[in-house]
C-alpha cells in the first residue's frame, strides 16, 4: 500500500470515528431534552402557596435554562458534524492549526484551539471588565 493510500485509510477511520463521537454526543444530548421535557409539569395546579409555588417557579426556570444549554449544545454539534463532512473539522478557525485530539474529545464541538480560545476569553473578559477608579479619573481628565 503506498503512503498516500495509508494516509486515505487513517483519515477515513479518523472520520469515522469522530462522527460516531459527535453522533453519539447528540444522541445523548437529545434523550436528555426529552427527559426533561417529559418530567416538566404541564400544569402546576397543586400548588397551594407562595413558598411552594416559589419553588416551582424556580424548578422549572432551571429546566428551562438546561434545556436552553442543551439545544444551544445540539446547534454546535450539527456545526460540528457539518464541518467534518466539509473536510474543515479539527482545524482552528482563527490560526488554522489542528486542534488538539484531547480537546476534540473532551469538547467535541471545539472550533479553535486552546491558544486561540484563551486569547477570545481574555479579550471578552477585557470588554466586561467593570470599570474602576482609575478609569473614572481618566476619563474626568
């Protein structure tokens, strides 16, 4: 076998098993929304006060906001399926280097690499700083 057919076999293989992964990952994602879907109460009519309805009230935002995590979750991994169809999957959007096969596994849906997402972090982190004294008496001056 010539190299080149080596490498076709390995890339297949590689594919294969990255959208079992990614497959597996939203199989699972989706029987958790359904679980929750089906143990949220229609109705809560059996309520009978204000501290008990507090809780309910604060249950069911919690589900809600899980399965608002979850479906975001889904959309990632259909990006994710998509781009290894498309040949683009495990490349780094911003450097265009190969993400780390770790990364890949513990965060399957990763598209930069673990540089370029601190760097994304910290300028997001910069652009949310609260200000401080200091810049008050900047922009007085």
């Amino acid at each position: 076998m010539t190299r080149t057919k080596k490498q076709g076999v390995a890339d297949r293989e590689r594919y294969e098993v990255l959208k079992s992964m990614l497959e597996d990952r939203r199989t699972e994602i989706q029987d958790k929304l359904r679980s929750l879907r089906e143990t949220l109460p229609a109705e809560a009519s059996l309520v009978k006060d204000a501290e008990e309805q507090s809780v309910d009230d604060f249950v069911r935002d919690i589900d809600f906001a899980l399965m608002e995590m979850k479906s975001a979750t889904l959309g990632k991994i259909d990006e994710a399926i998509l781009r290894l169809e498309e040949g683009s999957y495990g490349v780094c959007a911003e450097c265009g280097t190969d993400i780390a096969e770790a990364r890949l596994k513990a965060l399957p849906f990763a598209t930069l690499c673990r540089n370029c997402q601190e760097q994304q972090e910290n300028r997001e982190s910069e652009d949310h700083r609260r200000p401080g004294p200091e810049d008050l008496t900047r922009s007085l001056s």
